[in-house]
C-alpha cells in the first residue's frame, strides 16, 4: 500500500523528532510494527523488519537507556550521537520517500535531518542545564520522559500522522523559540565534555 505525499510528510516529520531524540527506539519501533504487518513501510526501508535489525535497535537502546541516565556521561554519549541522530534521521527520511520525485525526495530529507537536529539540541542542551545540579532524579526522569516520546511518536505517527506531526512541531516551536538559550547550553555543554574528557585523558 502507497502513502500518500501528505501524509509520508507528516510521518516524517513524527518519526524525524523521534529520531533526534532516540534513533534507537525510533528505528525498533517502525521495525516491530512492520514486522507485526501494523504499518506498511516503502521497499527502501523494509530492512527495518528484519529480526537483525530489530535485535541490534533493541540491543542498542537498552545501551543507551542506561547510558543516558548518568549524568555528565549523558553530555559526553549526546555529543556524540549528533553524528549518529542526525544523519540517521535524514537517511530515514531519504529511503522513505524514493518513491517521489528527486526533488521532494531532497527536501523530506533536509527536513528530516533538520527536525532530528533541533530535537537533538533542545533534549542535550535541557541536559546541559540539567547536568549541573547534584540530585540524579530530575535527569533520571527527563531521561524516561524522552525514551518513551520517542516510541510514542513513532507508534503514533503510524496511526494518527498528521496528529504526530502536530505535537512534534510544537515541540519544535518551544525549542526554536528558547533557541538562544539552547545554543549557550550546548556550548556549555561542550565544553564541559572537552574538560571531562581532558581530565579523563590527563589523569591517566
């Protein structure tokens, strides 16, 4: 079955926010629910059903639900996914719609590399503000109120997208218009993972 433009978009931009915020869980997520015949995925991303797929999303978000609950670890793990979220949302949305013409098909992958890239700063820079204060709960919870987004998102999208879509553009709007503070966060948070990672080298 072929999803219409419209509604491809909307699922993008759904699962593109959820990808910015865990690829992980996004990636298992679409995987499970095309495994169980819930959603039909286009033939370019059908390699998301695989079990080895599947098995290696899981493996890894078990990896990252521990990893993220630690704080200034979680800074130096979030830093590094930028390489990892980011490219992966746009390269999901670029095998998503091969079946639009190349132009569409350039922009669903801007757009969804751009969405995973203000998803992915606004979740590290409320991190790096986060990181500072002693007590691990508030980190502990933000951290479990984003896992759970993300498999909500990417379930949601598939049955109601254009709702999905709305609820991660208003996500989007709040982190565009608290968009100075995001960036001095991350810059923050930068250079704290530089000095973490000077002392870690440093004391060896």
């Amino acid at each position: 079955m072929r999803i219409p433009s419209n509604e491809l978009f909307a699922v993008l931009i759904a699962t593109s926010f959820a990808a910015g915020l865990n690829v992980y869980a996004t990636v298992a997520t679409l995987g499970l629910l095309a495994h169980a015949g819930v959603i039909p995925l286009p033939a370019a991303l059908h390699i998301l059903s695989s079990w080895y797929v599947i098995a290696c999303s899981v493996v890894l978000f078990l990896i990252e639900f521990f990893a993220d609950k630690f704080p200034v670890f979680d800074l130096l793990w979030n830093a590094l996914h930028t390489f990892v979220r980011i490219p992966a949302a746009a390269l999901l949305a670029y095998a998503a719609t091969a079946q639009l013409s190349s132009g569409m098909q350039l922009l669903a992958t801007l757009l969804g590399g751009t969405i995973a890239l203000v998803a992915h700063g606004g979740k590290t820079a409320v991190r790096a503000a986060l990181t500072p204060y002693p007590e691990p709960f508030s980190n502990f919870i933000l951290s479990l109120g984003e896992d759970a987004l993300a498999v909500f998102l990417a379930w949601f999208a598939t049955r109601h997208p254009y709702l999905a879509a709305t609820i991660a553009l208003a996500f989007i709007l709040v982190i565009v218009v608290l968009m100075r503070w995001v960036v001095d966060a991350l810059r923050s948070m930068f250079r704290r993972t530089k000095e973490q990672i000077d002392l870690l080298f440093n004391g060896v």
